[in-house]
C-alpha cells in the first residue's frame, strides 16, 4: 500500500560534507515513516524486542503528511559511524529522550542514551533511555538502533546552516550567547548505517499514540493488576505471607497481589529460581492457598545464575564470559537460553499459579553489571546486550504467559524503544517524590509504565503524601523489601491511606477503560501536560531563567512543568510534597472542575490551592465522564457483574467509551472485548439526558445496574 522511495540528499553540498549519504524512504503505515541509510545492524531495539505494529490501530489514525522538511535530515559516515542531523525550527520544544527524572523540557541537552540505573543526573543513563522524541510541533523521530547513542538535541550549530545565527562580538555586544541557537537534532550512531522512523501528528499526542502503536500499543493488565500490592520483607516465609494477607482482610484495605522478594528462593543473588525449601517447603499448596483468598504472587529475580541453579550446567555453555554477582549471565538474545532460563520459571513457578515477575537488575550499575569487554556466545556485544536486556526479559516471560492466555503485570527495572506492549512497569531505588513524579510524566514520552513506589517515609505526612500519588499512577505499589512498612504503619494517617486505596479500587472502570486505550489507540493512561491540548498557549515564556545550565534554549523554553500531570481521559493531578501545604496549579485552557465536589475551580489560568491533609488536589475536564465501581477489595473476577456509578463533571455534553472483557485472558486480541459508549448532558428540565450503548449478545458484559450522577451543580 505505501510506497518506498530514495531520494538523493539535496542540501548545499559544496565538498565539505563528502560523506554525505542517500537516504532510502518508505511509509510503513498511516503516518509513519521509515529512514534507512548504509547497512543497518540486524540487532536492534525492534528486533530485539520483536514489537509488532498495531496496525489496525494505526490505520483508524488520520494520513498527514510527512511532518518535515524531509530532503533537511541528513545522513553521514565517518570513521564506522552514522551521524544524523533532524531539522528544528526556533520556537520547537523537546520531549523525550527516555524515562528522565528532573527535566521534561530536552531542547539543549547532550546526552548519551545508556541502559542504567538513574544516577541522579539526566544525562541519558537510565532505565529506559528509550532514543525517541517528540516535538511541540507535533511529530516524533525514533532511532532504531541497540547502541549507546549520543543526542545533541538541539546544541551544534553548522556552519552554512540556512537559519545560522549571526556570529556576534562579546567585547561590545550584550547579547552574545554562549550557546547560540541551534537549527537541529544530531546523533551520533556508532554503526555504518541504520533504521529509524518519523512519526507524523499533528498534535504531539498523535505522535506519541502513532510511536505506541507502531510497537504494539500498550499493554493490557489484568483487572487485579489494578488493584493493591504490597511488597512484603526480604526473607519472609509462607506463613509470613499468609499472615500479612490476612491482617489487610481483618483491617480492611484492598490487595490484590503480593509481591515477594529475595528469600523466595534457595540461593539470590546470583539466582537458584527455585523455591526454598525451609522457607516455603509446600510452594504448590502454598500458591493455590494464596490464590482461593484472590492474592495473586509476583516474584522478584534477577536473571543472573547461581552455580547451584538446577539449570546452571545447561545453561553454561549460552551465558557471557564475565559475571554478575558471579552468577552466569544467559544471553537471552539465544533461544537456548531463553528456553533453559523461562523453562525453569514455567516449570517451578508458573506451571503451579504464580502471575508475574520482577526482574531486577536489568538496567545497570556499571560496577554490578557486565563490563563492556564482555563476550556472549550469540556474537552480539556487550553494548548491544545492556541496551537490550531489559527488552529480551520482558519479551520472552511475557510470552510465558500468553501462552497459557493469562495475562501477567509485573516490574522491571530495564527497558527501552521497542518496550511499549511489554505489561512491566519500571520502578528504581532512588526516592526522591519529586522526581518520581516528573518520572511519571517523561514515561509518557518513552512509551513505558513508571510507578512512584512507596517504601518508607520520615513522617505521617510523607506516607500519605506518597501513597496519595501512587494511586493516581499506573501501579498502586508499597515496596516495603527493606523497611517492612504496611499501608497502616503511620497510624496518624491509617484512615486517610485506607480512604485512598479503597478510592483506587473504586476508579477501577476508569483505569481500566484508559489502560485499553493505551493498548488499542495508543493514548499513554499517565501523561505530561505538554500532551494536553491547550496547555501550551496559556503559558507565559520563562524568560527570567537564564541560568544555561538549567534553561540551556532560553528562546523557544516556557516554563517547565514537572509537578502535575494527565491521568486517563479526564483528569489532572496535581501531587503534593511533604511539608508544603499550598501549591500552584495550572489548567488548560477549557473549564476544569473539582474531581471531589464537582465544582469549578478555573479555566486556563493558574490557581494557588491549599486542599489539607485528606486529598490531592485532582480536576476533571469539562464534560469529564469517571466510570466509578464499588469499593472492592479485590478487582472484580472474570464473571462478576458489578454496579457502575457514571459520574458527570461540568457543563459541557460529555461522552466516554467505556472498555469491558473478561479481565483476565488474551480472548480480547480476538474480539472478545467491547466499548460501550456513554453520553451524559444536562437537559433543559433540569434533569441528566444519559445514554450508554447495549449490551452485544456474544460481547462481555461485567455490568450490572447503571446509574449517572452529576458532580457539578447547574447554577439558574
Ligand atoms: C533492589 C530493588 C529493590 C528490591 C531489592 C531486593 O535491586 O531495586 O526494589 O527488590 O533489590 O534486594
């Protein structure tokens, strides 16, 4: 249906740029298009992580045009390497460049795209250092490539550049600028030759979509993996984990699964992945024991082989020449390895009901992990398996998994491009609440799932303020492996945490219906405000920062805004952070409405808000729809039919597409799956006018009775 095309590059190449090569074209789906030049490495982040276009979701998608001047990307060798050059026009800003933790706007920076663990500085080096941006005007560009790539987004600037800034004299002129204005994004690839693809808008949210759904779209957890889990301490037994199932029954706070840490097995880490037996001497019966109370079990593991692993022998021979905690390190780019590896975690684990993992240690640390003089036994490099091994981790357990049409929804702590369908959300050791936040907000960018997990805290007030977040994110976690801490452990704050686990499992139709989006059109359920329509235009340009360090483009930068963000459809939430009892926030132009109460609090202006202990500040969007289920303390089962409360925020006539399956198989990716359609509007009477589409006879159908409520009240 698309067509490929070459075309020679055309700009002023007056012999200084020799090297100058052609770059083939190819549209490959509803705009997306495909740039390859020289001989591209076949390992790289599309293979390794094997991601399949969505293609039927892509095709429901709008055909623009290609969103740049394509003959102004730019393609060159030189000493084994690629260099790519994207244009950038002056008012452009940049999002993107992997899951950062302390800065949205990228436009400035040098980076090196490096599989790690954060060290506290945005830099490229983190977990999911994904070479993906996107654009305020609208367009995104991924490199396809499994190497360590270093980003100039926006800093050189070319000498016969057709914007050039005009070179000034610092003696006499005032504003001369130690980092003038750059006109493109460069890359230095090192390889002769690559892939990598342009993804067309319009809106930096359909470009986003387009790049999600070009790797798959996103995943589709299972109901329970909406719900709570608790972490419980590093060495707890059977009967440790049996007994902290039943004191959040006899205190009443939801869970839904447990996740156990290393103790689990005989030997960690390097691993055994086998149970231990002093500690879990009945694991089949313990699982089944677990599972008739509804507690699913997640186990942690690093991939990493202890010498007394039952798989150590076989394996051998497919692992690296150095090691990790001197456990053997498979080379899961092999199916030897794969097989020997998820064979065993099928056979021990899986087989007898154990629902995901999560894999540790997959990211990085340089002094844990390989160095990059390691050999593996496939021939790729060293290099090329740090930026590929959180991708094969999650790529070969998911599959465990939907072979046995269950779904799975774990934790990793390494991905990257490519990683969008894979159902693991990225977490880390650092703590900072802050920065977990702007986490969750350039996770949108990345195309992967981030939690702010909550693991201990200094105060009462930390705890909540905690908790409060990770609620509103895409996996309500307390990761207590080292402090031991229980959702009730700050007991000034029992009520008010219990209030907002129960309101989690509450918006379970909400989050439910925004994570099938996520899979089905791409839409990240957890966003930045610069995804938002509107959000930009009322923004004033920062123009007293210009500290480069931190405001590198003072030009084209508007204030960065890290502090808020879109969940689902409708909302917008605005975290708070110990010790402040105030803070600011800024809605989008349209009318905006109290998630609690229902009434309006502003429209494209900055409010200044105080909202106590009790609640984070949480708006809904003019004609904002929330589907609201019972207070659970589970997610609903496969049968279950339960009451819906559709709730209705403003004015505006609303609508929402509400997602219903069975919540727990793959029977969706067969059409066993619906969206019904709401619509809610005041009528004239003073009465709502509701509407949701029928039920379909042979579709599922998880509802029960059906009422609508207006939040906001109509002022005569
Ligand atoms: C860390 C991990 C923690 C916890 C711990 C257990 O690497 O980030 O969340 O699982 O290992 O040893």
């Amino acid at each position: 249906m698309f067509k490929s095309f070459a075309i020679g590059i055309a700009f002023l190449c007056c012999g200084f740029c020799v090297n100058a090569q052609n770059i083939a074209w190819e549209q490959v789906a509803s705009g997306v298009w495909k740039g390859t030049v020289g001989r591209p490495e076949s390992y790289n982040l599309l293979t390794a992580s094997g991601a399949k276009p969505y293609l039927a979701g892509l095709n429901t998608m709008s055909s623009p045009e290609f969103p740049m001047q394509q003959k102004q990307v730019l393609a060159q060798f030189k000493d084994g390497k690629t260099y790519l050059s994207f244009p950038l026009q002056k008012e452009e800003q940049l999002f993107g460049f992997g899951l950062n933790f302390q800065t949205v706007h990228q436009r400035g920076k040098i980076l090196e795209l490096h599989v790690d663990h954060f060290g506290g500085k945005d830099n490229g080096r983190t977990h999911a250092p994904t070479p993906f941006y996107v654009s305020s005007a609208g367009y995104g560009v991924f490199i396809n490539s499994a190497r360590y790539l270093k980003v100039y987004a926006g800093t050189g600037v070319k000498r016969d550049s057709e914007n050039a800034p005009i070179a000034k004299d610092r003696n006499t002129d005032k504003s001369w600028a130690s980092r003038p204005y750059s006109d493109a994004v460069e890359f230095l690839v090192p390889a002769e030759g690559v892939e990598f693809y342009v993804f067309a808008g319009p809106t930096p949210l359909e470009a986003v979509s387009r790049y999600n759904l070009f790797n798959g779209g996103g995943p589709l957890p299972p109901r329970w993996g909406l719900g709570f889990t608790q972490r419980v301490k590093t060495l707890f037994t059977a009967e440790d984990v049996e007994k902290e199932a039943a004191t959040f029954t006899e205190k009443g706070f939801p869970l839904d699964f447990i996740g156990l840490e290393p103790g689990w097995q005989s030997k960690a880490y390097p691993c055994s992945f086998e149970w231990d037996k002093g500690r879990f001497p009945d694991p089949a019966g313990f699982v089944a024991s677990m599972l008739k109370k509804g507690i699913r079990l997640n186990l942690w593991t690093n991939p990493y082989v202890s010498p007394e692993a039952p798989i150590y022998k076989e394996i051998k021979p497919f692992t690296a020449d150095h090691t990790v905690w001197l456990g053997a390190i498979p080379d899961l780019s092999m199916p030897e390895a794969q097989q020997l590896l998820f064979g065993q975690l099928k056979k021990s684990q899986v087989d007898i009901g154990v629902s995901g993992y999560k894999f540790d240690e997959v990211d990085g640390y340089d002094h844990y992990l390989w160095p990059d003089v390691t050999t593996f036994p496939s021939g790729k490099s060293a290099e090329q398996m740090r930026q590929t091994y959180g991708l094969l981790t999650q790529r070969w357990s998911s599959e465990l998994f939907h072979e046995r049409n269950q779904r799975t929804y774990g934790l990793v702590r390494g991905s990257n491009g490519g990683g969008t369908s894979f159902p693991y959300v990225i977490y880390n050791d650092y703590y900072n609440h802050e920065d977990f936040i702007t986490a969750l907000i350039n996770s949108s960018f990345a195309g992967v799932l981030w939690t702010p997990e909550v693991r201990a805290s200094k105060t009462g007030e930390e705890w909540l303020r905690r908790m409060q977040s990770v609620v509103f994110s895409p996996m309500a976690m307390i990761n207590a492996w080292s402090s031991g801490t229980k959702p009730w452990s700050y007991p000034e704050v029992e009520q008010q945490v219990k209030d907002m686990a129960v309101l989690r499992m509450k918006m379970m139709p909400y989050w439910y219906s925004e994570f099938a989006k996520y899979h089905f059109k791409g839409i990240p359920p957890f966003r930045a405000m610069n995804l938002e329509q509107g959000f930009n235009s009322g923004l004033q340009k920062e123009v007293k920062n210009t500290n480069l360090e931190e405001n590198p483009y003072v030009d084209a930068v508007t204030k960065e805004v890290k502090d808020q963000y879109m969940a689902g459809e409708y909302l917008l939430v605005a975290p708070m952070f110990a010790g402040k009892t105030t803070r600011t926030v800024i809605l989008p132009r349209g009318k905006w409405f109290d998630f609690y109460t229902g009434d309006f609090v502003g429209d494209g202006t900055v409010i200044t808000v105080t909202p106590g202990l009790d609640r984070i500040p949480v708006y809904v969007k003019d004609g904002g729809i929330i589907p609201m289920g019972p207070a659970l303390m589970q997610a609903p089962k496969a049968k279950d039919k339960l009451d819906l409360e559709i709730r209705y925020y403003g004015y505006q006539p609303g609508s929402y597409q509400l997602y219903d399956d069975d919540g727990e198989s793959f029977d969706y990716e067969k059409g066993a799956y619906i969206f019904r359609e709401i619509k809610v509007e005041h009528g004239k009477d003073g009465k709502l006018k509701t509407a949701i589409s029928a039920a379909v006879k042979g579709k599922p159908n998880t509802l029960n009775k059906i009422s609508f409520k207006a939040m906001t009240r109509i002022k005569n």
